[in-house]
C-alpha cells in the first residue's frame, strides 16, 4: 500500500476523533475542502506542507508526518566521500605536518617558512574574516574556487612550520575548510560540502582542537538536514554535544538536533533540544579574541530565530510568524544571505497563515536580492512559497509576485 492510501484513512480518522466535518476541517487548515476530501481517499499524496499542517492540528505527534515522507532513493548523505581533487588539502597535508611523506603543496622548502609563517596567518586570518563577509552578498560558485585555494595554502603553511604555529596555522585552515564547505552547500554540491566538512574536522583534530571537530559534525548535519534525512540530522547533532566541549558548540548543535526532530513533527524532542541550545548559548565560552566566531554572527538571538524556523515545519505557522517577523527585523541590512535564509521562512509560515498578501510582500523584497547571493538551500523554502502561493491564484499579491517568483525558481533548476 502507498503511502498515499496509508496517509489518507489516518487523516479521515484523526479528523473524525476531533469531531471535525471536512469542511470545519478545510477553513481550520486553510486549504481546499475538495483536495482534502481526495488526499483522505487515498486519490492525491499530501505535500510535506500539509501533512506538518495536519499533524500539529490534530496533535498526531509526527505519525501523520511519518506516514507522507516519501521513501529516499538516493544515497545517504551522512557520510562524506573523498575525491582526488581534494584529498591532499587535509589528509595528506596532516601526514606531512607530523607523520608521514611531505606532499608539495607550493609552499617554500626552507628555514625561511617559518619565520614568515606569523606575518602570513595573520594575512589569512584577516582575509577569512573579508571572505565570510563577501560571502553574505556574493555568489559562492564566485568564492569557491578562491575558497580552495586559500585553504590549501594555510594547510601547507602549516607542514612547513615550526610546531608552536603549525597548531594556529592548522586550526585556521580548519576554519577556511568549513567555510568552503558551507559554500559548496549553497552552490548546490551537497557531496563537496561533505568532503570538505571532513577535512575541516581532520585539520582540526591535527591542530589539537577536538571541539572544531565536533562543530564539523554540526556542519555535517545541515547538509543532512536538507536532504531530508531528520534521524541522521539528530545523530550527528547528538555526537557534537558531548560534554566537554564548548558551551557554544553544544548550543549549536542542540539547534540542529531540534531541526531534525521538528522535520519529523516531534514537538516534545525539538522543544526540549531548544530549550537546550537556548540555555548553553547564553553561556560564556573562555574569551578567544584570537579566533573567529564559530557559527553565525548575524543573528542576535540564534536559539529565537531557530524556535520560529522549528515552529514553522512542527505545523504551527503564526507562531513561527510572530518569533520570525521580530526575530528577522533585528538582522543587519548587509547580512543579504542571512537575511534571505531567514525571510522566506518567514515569508512561507505568514502564507502558510492565510496571510497572502503580507507573504508576497516580504517574498517581493527578497526576490530582488537572490541573484546577488544564490543559494542551494534557501531555493528549497522558495519552492515551498511558489507551491503554497499556487493554491491562491485568484489573488492579485500571488499574481504581481508570479514573474519575479518563476524567474528565481527556473534558475534555480539550471
């Protein structure tokens, strides 16, 4: 049986258990009675959407939401896979920094590495922080190959320097290492982001800092979250929790983990995650003004921001509204990606709301912007809008927006 005829007569008897007709049922949900009536017949599959939607309002604690995720065809991507391109970047590049055979990576053979290696990771590191702020408004297929680049030079900095700044040099690729996977996400290439997520977590074990290896796990877990995959997304978050490690890092990572329970519609396991993150994120790691910030430095109040970005899959869009719509005017106009991520969920929970007109008006300032910052990521929740937006046609918001909507989402499919 599909999982369209299992989905169906669950709805019809959680409905009924609720004393609700149809179309008490369709007015509650906002959606059309005659679809409902066929997705309940087991004649139309429910779109991830509406199986949230009816989940969180007949209390099914994620069993509706269970029964409407489509078996996963593809392979997993919990695990990163090596590629010649980019193997010597970190694991090769460790052996030759203390165990193994010097691997050539353009970096000078002679004493004189190490007394410019202080005056060079200083460069690198003030151009790290140029590179995430570039990549708030540029397109990461433009910083990748730079990206690269840069990470392969520290790495081979580091093999060519005395030990006392090989651990800084090492910790500091770590960082590029994790940022280019970040952008190989957004660019679309989910199995680049996992490679260079793993080396970023090699490099960091190198430079005798398990705890950036641990945030690699939290990296890692984005791109599981995106695929789908919420059991795998809530593993790999739990791995970055132990305790031990940094309060910011186990805050990070409860965050994730309650992304992971809340694609499932497990209310009690993502508010209780969220809670979490919100207590270990208000905590104080040893002062490092050294390093650069480990996740976000845009958002005021990561753990809000992550609550109104839960409510919004656990079926509960004006909650997710009103935590989004105050948590997303506190961003930085510069922020252009950030701003983008965050607003079009915003702008899907105030749809998913009934609130057409104000959705296509926050969707309408965001389009403008996303030629600047393409995004792999934020393109799935502007695919959710145009299938949420496409039930209310009739609607004049919905009709204006239409064009500018069609043009970001056909780039999107090239």
């Amino acid at each position: 049986m599909n999982t369209s005829r299992r989905f169906g007569p669950e709805l019809r008897r959680l409905r009924l258990d609720a004393r609700l007709s149809l179309t008490e049922f369709s007015v509650a949900l906002n959606y059309d009675k005659g679809h409902l009536s066929k997705v309940e017949r087991g004649e139309r599959s429910a779109s991830p959407e509406l199986a949230r939607r009816c989940d969180a309002f007949l209390g099914a604690n994620g069993e509706l939401q269970r029964l409407a995720v489509r078996a996963d065809t593809g392979s997993a991507v919990g695990e990163p896979t090596t590629s010649p391109s980019l193997s010597s970047v970190g694991r090769r590049t460790l052996l030759a920094a203390g165990t193994g055979s010097l691997v050539d990576l353009g970096v000078r053979h002679s004493s004189e590495a190490s007394f410019a290696a202080d005056p060079l990771l200083h460069s690198f590191r003030a151009q790290f922080d140029q590179l995430r702020k570039l990549g708030q408004s540029t397109a990461p297929k433009v910083l990748l190959p730079l990206l690269e680049t840069q990470t392969r030079m520290v790495a081979g900095l580091a093999a060519e320097t005395q030990s006392a700044t090989r651990a800084r040099a090492l910790l500091l690729a770590s960082r590029f290492a994790v940022f280019t996977g970040w952008m190989a996400q957004e660019s679309g290439d989910s199995r680049k982001a996992l490679i260079w997520t793993g080396e970023a977590a090699e490099l960091a074990r190198a430079g005798g800092d398990s705890s950036l290896g641990s945030y690699a796990l939290v990296r890692r877990a984005l791109v599981t979250l995106y695929g789908g995959d919420a059991s795998g997304t809530v593993a790999l978050a739990r791995r970055a929790q132990k305790d031990g490690l940094p309060p910011r890092i186990r805050g990070l990572a409860a965050q994730r983990e309650a992304q992971g329970h809340a694609l499932v519609g497990n209310e009690s396991g993502c508010l209780g995650s969220l809670d979490k993150a919100r207590d270990l994120l208000s905590r104080k790691d040893a002062p490092n003004r050294t390093e650069p910030v480990i996740g976000t430095t845009h958002v005021t109040d990561p753990a809000a921001m992550t609550t109104g970005w839960c409510l919004y899959d656990l079926g509960r869009p004006r909650a997710a509204a009103e935590v989004l719509d105050r948590e997303c005017r506190r961003l930085p106009p510069q922020a252009l990606r950030t701003r983008a991520r965050y607003g079009f969920r915003r702008a899907l929970a105030h749809a998913a709301s009934g609130e057409i007109e104000h959705a296509c008006s926050i969707a309408g300032e965001l389009l403008g912007m996303m030629s600047a910052v393409p995004s792999a990521t934020v393109d799935s929740d502007i695919r959710r809008l145009a299938r949420e937006l496409s039930r209310f046609r009739g609607s004049r918001a919905v009709c204006d927006l239409q064009p500018a909507l069609a043009r970001v989402t056909a780039r999107a499919h090239d």
